[in-house]
C-alpha cells in the first residue's frame, strides 16, 4: 500500500517536472556554451552571429519531442543524437559522431543500449540521403546517377535488416530497374528487379507482389531477342511465380502455370507440358469462367505427346480426355487430332498436311505447335517412303 501511495506521488511529480520543448532549446544553449568556456564570451557570441547569418543555422538543431506525460523523448532530425527528459533534467541517451569527410568513416558514441538503433539510423539516414539523390536525378532524366543511388539506397536499407527497411530496399531495386532499363543496361536491370523479387519472396506477407515481380521478369526475358535471351530463367521466373501465387490462393497462378507449361513445351520439356495441361484442364474445367479454355489445354497436351512421338499414347490420352471433358469432345481440337491419327495410320503425309492447313486457317498455330507438326509430318514421310 505505502509503495503504490509512493509511486502515485512519483507519477504526479513526474508529471508536472516533465521538461518541455523550451526547457530543451535552454538545455543545448547551455551545453554549447560549456562547451566553448574556454573561448571568450564576445568570440563566442561574434562566431554565432557570423554562423547564423552566412550558413542559416539556427543555434538548437532542428528536433522532434515526444511527450510521454511522465518523461520526454526528443530526436534531433538528423538522426544524430536522442535524448530523454525527466524531472527538470535532459540526458543524452544516445549521439552520432561523423568523422572526416568519408561518410563511410563512422565512429559511435554509445550511452545505455543505444548501439543497435545509432548503427541503424546512420545506415537509414545514408539510405535516404541516396534515395532523394536518385529521384533528384531521375526528374533531371540522368538515368546513370538515379540508378546508382538507387542501388546504394537499396544496400544501405539492406544493411539494417528490418522487415520495414528490407521493403524499402527492394522498392529501390524496382526503381533502379527502371533506371537502368532507361540507360539500355537491360542485364543490370534485371538482376536489380531479380533481387528485389528475391526480398519479397522472403516476406510471408509479400508472396503475391514476390510473383507478380517474377512475372515481369519471365516477360522481360521472353522479350530479349539477342543471343543473351534466356528462356530457361523465363521457365524458372514462371514457376517460382505460380508457386507463390498459389501459396496466397491468388486467382493468378493459373495463368503462371499456362506460361510455365507453354514455355516447357517451347523449350521441348514435352512431359512437364504433359503433366502441367492436364493440371490446367482439370482447373479449368471447374471454373465457369475459364472452362471454355479446356478445349485448348486438352489440344496443347496432346501435341506434346505427338512431339514425343508416341501416337499410342496420343489415342488413350484422347479417349480419356473426351470421357473427362465432354466440351471437348465436340471442338475443332478434337476433330485435328483425331484427322492427325487417321494421317498416322494410313501412312497419309498429304492427308497430315490438309488438316494442319486447315486447322491454321481459322486458328493460328503459334511457334512451338508448328514446329511439333512440321517435325511429325516429315517423321510420316519418311515412314511413306520406306
């Protein structure tokens, strides 16, 4: 009883001696002034006057206080120094010391268990000093310096490690990209928005915008059509985006999974086009909204299978497919693949040339069907000729 009568007396005490924003700006003049004792009164104040008017520095350092009704918190703007109030009385809790020209060359006063957070603000104020610098340079359309600041903005967030500065790392990733996709460096570009999808990825919160980035990458490198163009980071890039897509039961990844199957079957990974169709034609056909799609998923497996050579397996996959899907049954799909069988079986490279023709006339086949067909059609006329 006596010591919580003590501490209500405490509290109110605290609370009417909690030292405000005046109490402060008095607090640091005195302080500089202890500081410079040795020098004589009319220097001191001469150089005061002469540092006002000619740098506009006022004599306190801009800050920020926090009244937290029994004490104060104040924080000098520039990240440099924290302080706390109690009773009447500052204490310095924490100071940043900037040492030579090189902000890279630090040195930490620490007071109490401030390190953690001094180290953090040193790197949070570098970061945003870059960050600034990098917009400044973007609005002046100086795409080398913006993308440069971005980066090392983006490094410096990484540093302190948080989930806050991790995000912001990994949007000034996605800003350098688009710097350096400006100043043609397409490579740099692309690793920078690669790290930043990376970042997001490691967030549980983040997994939707992780795959969206990825997305954009597989995009990207689709587009690239010098000899550096890399599909095989495409495929990987769509795959990683359906995975994290479908951990946020996001509506996306079935359109992730069709660009993966597709690239599979482009790049001739015939049975992983296999196994990922009738993934997409089983979804598919549940959907009232996509369901008219199923006639095309069903068309593009059995392709891989003909890519494969397999004309045994191509008539069970159908049979099956039109007992499971009976829209496809049907479709002008079903119709090509079952005059595509009939070609096979009688040997007929004229008859498999007509129904490619005809099929390509009201629905172009893209890339990567035509190839599959070509290579199909000159296996049935060498088998014509023997």
């Amino acid at each position: 009883m006596v010591f919580f009568i003590f501490f209500i007396i405490f509290a109110y005490y605290a609370y009417k001696h909690n030292p405000n924003e005046e109490s402060f700006r008095t607090y640091m003049l005195t302080r500089e002034e202890s500081k410079d004792s040795s020098a004589s009164s009319s220097s001191r104040e001469l150089f005061k006057f002469f540092n006002k008017l000619l740098v506009g520095q006022s004599a306190v350092p801009e800050f920020i206080l926090d009244n937290y009704i029994l004490f104060s918190i104040v924080k000098l703007k520039d990240g440099s120094a924290t302080y706390l109030g109690l009773l009447d009385k500052w204490y310095l809790m924490s100071k940043i010391e900037i040492v030579g020209k090189n902000r890279k060359s630090i040195s930490f006063i620490r007071e109490k268990k401030a390190e953690t957070a001094t180290e953090s603000q040193v790197l949070e104020g570098m970061a945003y000093k870059e960050k600034e610098d990098a917009i400044r340079a973007k609005g002046k359309r100086d795409f080398q310096t913006s993308s440069r600041c971005f980066l090392s903005a983006a490094k410096y967030f990484q540093k302190i490690g948080d989930d806050y500065n991790l995000l912001e790392a990994a949007g000034c990733y996605e800003d350098a990209y688009k710097s350096l996709q400006q100043s043609n460096q397409l490579d740099k570009a692309l690793k920078a928005l690669e790290t930043a999808a990376s970042i997001y990825e490691k967030n549980d919160r983040q997994h939707s915008r992780a795959a969206r980035t990825y997305e954009s990458l597989a995009e990207q490198h689709k587009k690239i059509t010098n000899p550096n163009r890399n599909l095989e980071k495409a495929l990987a890039m769509h795959k990683k985006a359906a995975e994290l897509f479908e951990l946020d039961s996001d509506g996306r990844y079935l359109f992730s999974l069709i660009s993966q199957a597709e690239l599979s079957a482009e790049l001739g990974y015939y049975e992983q086009g296999i196994i990922l169709f009738e993934q997409i034609a089983a979804t598919t056909a549940n959907d009232s909204l996509l369901n008219f799609r199923v006639k095309d998923h069903v068309f593009w497996q059995c392709l891989c299978i003909i890519a494969l050579d397999d004309w045994v397996r191509l008539e069970k996959q159908l049979a099956q497919s039109s007992e499971s899907y009976p829209s496809f049954t049907d479709s002008r799909e079903c119709e090509f693949v079952n005059s595509l069988i009939a070609a096979k079986n009688s040997y007929d490279p004229s008859a498999f040339a007509t129904a490619c023709k005809k099929y390509d006339q009201l629905t172009k086949l893209t890339p990567w069907q035509t190839k599959i067909l070509l290579k199909a059609k000159k296996g049935l006329e060498v088998e014509d000729l023997q």
